[in-house]
C-alpha cells in the first residue's frame, strides 16, 4: 500500500506543491515521468528527498515507546478547573504532532477559549504554562484586541486571588502577555498556502510558539435541528486526527464543554 504524501516526513510548503500537482501517493512518483516532473516546481535538493522519504519504509513502534513519549510530552493549564479536569488534569497537550480540536456554534464561546489559551500558554512552568509564545491565525475576522486584554487581565487577576499569599509572584503583565500573541489574518484560501508555506520559518522567527486556529464550524439549521451535533466546517476529518475533541455550547446562564475524545 502506497504511502499518502499527506503522512510523508517533509516540510508543509512541499506537500502543499505536491498535492497540487497530482501528486497524493508515494507511488505516483514511480508512475509519472520521475524527477523531471518534479524539477519544474521543486529543487534538486527537494526532489532527492522526496524521493528519499517514497522509498523509505514505515518503522513499527512498540506501545511503551509510545507512552513513553506521551509521558514526556509537554502541556499546559488552561486554568479553567473543569477543562483542565476533563483533560486528565495535564491540560493542552503540546508537540508530537499534538491537535485538540474544539466545535461549537456561533457565540457559544469558542473565541474566548483560543485567546484564554493564547494568553495561558505564555504563563511560567511554575505556574502550569509553557512558558511559549502563541500564534493565532484567523479566518472569521473574529479576533479582537479588547477580547485579548480581557483574557490577558481576568487569567492575571484569577491567579493573584488564587496565590494571594505566594510572593514574589512570576505573573506577566498583560502588555507583554498581548505582546506574546502573534496574529495572522487569514481569509482567502491563497493566503492559507501562503501562511503554510512559510510557517517553519515563522516558528523559526518568534521560536518557541504554539499555533491557535479560529475556524468556522458547520452552519446548521437550529430551528428545524435543535439537537444536530455541531462539526468543523470540513467535516468530521479533523475529529479523526485529533489528539482531544470537544464541543463548546451555551447552557442557561454559562457555557459547557463536552468531550467526545481523548488522549488521556
């Protein structure tokens, strides 16, 4: 069975050029015309190890490598007791290939989470962060400076009410928790490409980062589906590759988070 280019060890920018050539499989490499093909939109160096990696073979990796791995994974805190709870009391997985998808529905919250961690990330160690920038890229225009102050404030107010007594207390102000938060607005699927193609170098430039999407969900028609279940907008796919799902709604007063996957 031929290897998607999609699961190929190679650069984002690559396989982006790649599938837009027609070229899904590892196997389409030996069916087309070979490196010629591939030398009008790639170097020399990128068509040798695409070809390098097409003829590489899968490694089996035994389950304690796996949970070993997982056990030295880097997270953070959300700092919202009841998230932070349902995600094995660990947080936001970080690195390895880690994806936690959240859906909901229009005001049902999903803006406030990515920029609760936006700013939650950036905390110390010590006080359950990364200690990492964010990069935030937008779709929906829904990003908003006086949101980020809010949850830059209320996550700084919430932990010197809950450490009151802990002094010196490490906590940035929220100008530099602000400061932490790289935002790329991103509307057109061109753009996307183009912020894809040039992300390494963008992780490379601010080091350290972890990436934050506000994307839309599926509309669907609540008044003939009061119950229909909410979904990314590309379908269920993401829900597959994820390494947490959950789903964000409004609830009388509040809001609730269900989980539907986990890691933990």
């Amino acid at each position: 069975m031929s290897r998607p280019v999609l699961s190929l060890n190679l650069p984002a920018h690559l396989k982006t050029l790649l599938v837009q050539n027609g070229y899904l499989a590892a196997a389409d490499f030996d069916e087309g015309q070979g490196a010629e093909d591939l030398l009008q939109f790639l170097s020399e160096a990128e068509v040798q190890a695409v070809a390098d990696l097409a003829r590489k073979q899968p490694v089996a990796v035994s389950a304690w490598a796996l949970g070993q791995d997982t056990r030295r994974q880097k997270s953070f805190l959300t700092q919202l007791c009841g998230l932070d709870s349902l995600l094995g009391g660990k947080g936001i997985a970080l690195g390895g290939g880690s994806v936690s998808e959240v859906v909901g529905q229009p005001g049902s919250g999903q803006t406030e989470l990515c920029l609760r961690l936006c700013v939650a990330v950036q905390l110390p160690e010590s006080l359950g962060g990364a200690g990492m920038r964010a990069v935030y890229v937008d779709t929906t225009g829904s990003f908003y400076h006086a949101g980020a102050e809010r949850a830059a404030t209320g996550l700084r107010e919430q932990l010197v009410a809950a450490r009151k007594n802990d002094l010196p207390l490490q906590l940035p102000e929220p100008g530099v928790l602000l400061d932490g938060i790289g935002v790329f607005r991103v509307y057109e699927a061109h753009e996307l490409v183009a912020l894809l193609e040039s992300f390494d170098d963008v992780c490379r430039e601010l080091s350290n980062v972890v990436l934050v999407s506000q994307a839309k969900s599926s509309d669907t028609d609540h008044a003939t589906a009061p119950h229909s279940k909410c979904l990314p907008i590309d379908g269920d796919v993401w829900s597959r590759i994820s390494s947490n799902h959950l789903s964000i709604g409004n609830s009388g007063s509040g809001r609730c988070i269900e989980l539907h996957k986990s890691s933990v």
